[in-house]
C-alpha cells in the first residue's frame, strides 16, 4: 500500500475513523438499553452492564473526533477566502445531522399529540410541549436548564454551540499558530480540565457541563490535527500501537464505575492516541477490522442511530410493554436485547436513506439552483 506522505495530508478520508464512530455509537446505544433493564435481575445484565455501564464516556469520543475531521475538512486558508464561507460551513452543519434530529423529535412527541386517539399516555418529564422551541433551535443544553426531548441530543444541540462559537476560534488559531508546540499544550490543557472538570460536574451536575465539556474535547480534538500534521513523520509509529490502545480502553472502560476525577482523563488520553494512531495507514488489526464495509456502514448511520435509539427505546418499552422482562431468564432477556437494538439499527437505517441522505444533498446543493 502506498505510504501517505505529509504533502497528502489534506487530501486523506480517515476510513478507520468513520468505523470507530459506527462502534461508539453501538456502545451508547447498548449501555442505555442495559440502564433501561436496570431491575433485571439477570446474570447476562450484569455481564452487559460491565461492558456498557457508561454510555455517556463514548461521547468524549465524538467531541474529540467532531474538533479534529472539523480541521482536516475546514483547516486551509482557502477556507477563509471564500465569501460567506462560516455561513456555508454552518449550512453543511446542519445538512449532515439536523433533519434526522428534527424527525426523531416528531417521532417523540407523537404519541403526545395523538395519546388520546390511541388510547395510550405516553408522556415523560422531559417531553412536555412548553419545551418544544428550544429543542427546535438548538439551545436547550446551553446552561438554560432545559430538558430535552430526545435525551441523547443534548450532545447535538453542545456540538452546535461548538459549530458556531468555537470552530471559527480554532480554525483561526489553527491556521495562524506556526509553532507546533502550542498544539501539544492545548491537548495537556484539556486532559488537565478533564480530570478536574469531570470531577466537579459529576459531584454538583454543573448546568453549563456539557457546554464545557464539548469546548475542551472539540478544542482538543482539533489541536490533535495540528499534532498530526506538525509531526506526520514521528507519530506514524503510534498506527502500529493501535491495537495495544484498543486494548487499554477496552479494559479501562470496563473497570471506570463512574465519571470521576482521573477516569475521564484517563480514557481521553487513550482516545487521543487512538484517533491519532487510526489516521494512519497501517493502524494494525483494529484499523483492518474498521475499514470493512459493515464498519463503514454503521459509521455512515452513527449519528441517526446515536440520536434515534432512545426514541425506539421509549415506543417499545412503553406499547409492547417490555418492562415485563424484568425477573423473567436469561433467554428472554437476550431476547429483549435483540429486539430493541435490531428495531433501533432498523429505523437508524431507514432514517439515514429516507432522511438523511435526501435531506443533506438538498440543503447543500438545493439552495445553489
């Protein structure tokens, strides 16, 4: 295969990386279905809750890979010279996860306004109507204290908060800072605030947490480029490590009972080392493993089945009454398990070709007619 050279570093698509997004997704997606079965007394709950029990820590993940494909894509200075180009970049913004988001809302709060012809009552706390505006726009994880409608968008609606306030700052600094040095900083500064944020937002659940959180993760995610692109030829060893780091987050995220001081930094550090050894070419069985085209696959789906799941969730839980696995065997647990992650992935695709897709070529080419 032929070796990718520093020159070429704009011109790359990081295969690798849109597989390991496809199986953070599966890991929030299973971690919040084992949450879901907490009563279940069964020995496979207990197993899968090892494995899964912090669905939350495969976010970190995101943020960081969000900051740095932002500075592979965006980080030239030709970026700076087209006309209306931050505009054009929030409009690609959207186009890529915004109608999946808007229709996972729909699907939620249908059966509130329809509850009564069906005769059920399917309303939770945080999908009354009076929250419906700022869910809409985007704002309700930007320390006002909203609930939101879909749980799993409040990554969505930080990461635009990233989008139109902190992407301008890092691009600028990206493409103005000469001395690679300063990117290293940024990555130990975040690893720094990890530790002690993390801490004192688990302890106090801080309202503007998930703001802070994608500010330094995106920041880093984004000093990472710079990382790859200032050292290209002295880092490519860490592509033969892959492997050894897929390993140690495997293990670390199974013995991480909580999100507190040292657990996150830990594992960020060890995404950061991932990410950065998968950007290679040779990026060992993991990278081999992630290239395959059913990786691919569930990368290209990531963000519908990231965002989705928690609404499939709801639906069968709620009308097929699954509740009533609770105390029944392992066959039947398993069973359940299947069900909803095979219904979850099922709609996940559905909305990726039917939504998504359609969707993301209209806005980004539609306007141009």
């Amino acid at each position: 295969m032929k070796q990718t050279t520093a020159d070429q570093i704009g011109q790359e698509y990081f295969t690798a990386l849109t597989g390991i997004r496809g199986v953070a997704a599966l890991m929030v997606v299973m971690g919040h279905l084992v949450d879901a079965m907490a009563e279940t007394n069964s020995v496979a709950r207990k197993i899968l809750y090892n494995l899964f029990q912090t669905p939350g820590i495969q976010v970190h993940l995101f943020f960081l890979l969000s900051g740095f494909i932002m500075m592979h894509v965006y980080g030239k200075r030709e970026t700076l010279n087209k006309p209306l180009w931050y505009l054009t970049f929030l409009r690609s913004r959207l186009a890529r996860f915004y109608p999946v988001y808007l229709a996972a809302i729909l699907l939620m709060i249908l059966p509130l306004i329809f509850g009564s012809l069906v005769g059920e009552s399917f309303s939770r706390g945080d999908t009354a109507l009076g929250i419906l505006i700022p869910n809409i726009v985007l704002i309700q994880q930007w320390g006002l204290g909203i609930k939101n409608i879909v749980f799993p968008t409040w990554a969505t609606s930080v990461e635009w908060f990233a989008y139109i306030f902190l992407f301008p700052i890092c691009l600028f600094l990206y493409l103005r800072i000469k001395r690679s040095g300063y990117h290293v900083l940024a990555v130990l500064a975040g690893l720094a605030v990890a530790f002690l944020w993390s801490n004192y937002s688990y302890k106090h659940g801080a309202p503007f947490s998930g703001v802070i959180q994608v500010v330094v993760e995106f920041t880093m995610g984004a000093a990472l480029y710079g990382i790859r692109k200032s050292y290209f030829d002295k880092i490519q060893f860490l592509g033969h490590w892959s492997d050894c780091t897929t390993i140690a987050i495997f293990i670390v995220s199974i013995l991480i009972r909580n999100q507190t001081i040292g657990n996150n930094g830990l594992l960020m550090l060890l995404y950061c080392f991932w990410i950065l050894g998968l950007s290679f070419e040779h990026s060992g069985y993991t990278g081999l493993v992630m290239r395959r085209p059913e990786w691919q696959w569930f990368g290209a789906i990531s963000y519908s089945l990231y965002t989705v799941h928690d609404v499939t969730m709801h639906y069968l839980y709620h009308f097929c009454s699954l509740t009533k696995a609770i105390g029944h065997g392992l066959g039947f647990f398993l069973i359940i398990m299947f069900v909803n992650l095979a219904v979850a992935i099922g709609v996940a695709a559905i909305l990726y070709y039917v939504v998504e897709i359609p969707c993301r070529k209209f806005i980004r080419g539609g306007f141009r007619k």
